[in-house]
C-alpha cells in the first residue's frame, strides 16, 4: 500500500511538472542599459517566467496585440515580481511601460511561433527612439 502511494505520487509530480525561468529586470545588462535578461526566452506551453524586480523602477507588461490569440496578457506595477503561466502556443512580446522608449523590451517563444507573420506586421505600431535593434535581434531569435 505504501509503495503504490509513492508510485501514484511519482506518477503525479511527473506530469504536473513545469520548467520556471527566470527574467531579471536590469539598468544594466548583456545587452546594455534598461534591460530585460535573458530578452529572449523559448519556453514550453504552462511554463512559468518569474520576472525578478533586482532593480528599480521597473515594470513587465505584455503588450497588447502582440501575443497569441485567445493568450492571458499580463501588467506588473513598478519594482514588482511577476510570475506568469504562459497558456497559449506562440510569441509573446512585453515592455517595461516607462522604458520601453529605451528598448526595454522582451520576447517569449512558447511552442511553435504560430502567431510571427501577425507579431511581425504589428510590431511596428511599438515606439522605440533607442536601442531598438534588441526587439529586432529578440524577434529574430523566433523559429
Ligand atoms: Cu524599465
């Protein structure tokens, strides 16, 4: 009896498991000032991303338009943690709302990237005056 308990436990935490990972929110980075890091992320569908508020004045939000159809879309406040499901099959971007004009952008690949040809026509609408070629390299990433 004992033994069929653990094997049912096993059985279980085998298929509830999901991977975490990590974004760290930066003034500096890798790849510069007022950054997301990793910036791009490939991640399986329920994964969990826990953005880590290290320093300050920062935010994570899913930008709208520019997620999977039908996805749950986040909107973190400033200096806070956000852990976020990724629900849905394809490619999420999200800004940091007051650095976003500083390239403070990021993308997650969840699965196979269903939703590129829209993100790709619409990424455009985002307004970027410096850095802008980390959104570019981040979308690049997507295969
Ligand atoms: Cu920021």
């Amino acid at each position: 009896m004992k033994n069929l308990l653990f094997i049912t436990l096993l059985t279980f935490s085998a298929l509830s498991f999901c991977a975490e990972h990590e974004v760290k929110m930066l003034n500096f980075g890798a790849d510069g000032g007022m950054v997301f890091e990793p910036g791009f992320l490939k991640v399986d569908v329920g994964d969990k991303v826990n953005f880590v508020a290290i320093d300050v004045s920062h935010n994570t939000e899913s930008v709208e338009g520019l997620i999977p159809n039908g996805a749950t879309g986040w909107k973190g406040i400033l200096n806070e943690n956000v852990s976020v499901v990724i629900d849905k099959e394809g490619v999420y971007v999200y800004q940091c709302t007051p650095h976003i004009i500083l390239g403070m952008v990021g993308v997650i690949q969840a699965g196979e990237p269903v939703n590129k040809d829209e993100i790709m026509a619409n990424v455009g609408k985002i307004t970027i005056a410096v850095n802008a070629e980390r959104l570019t390299n981040y979308l690049a990433k997507v295969n």
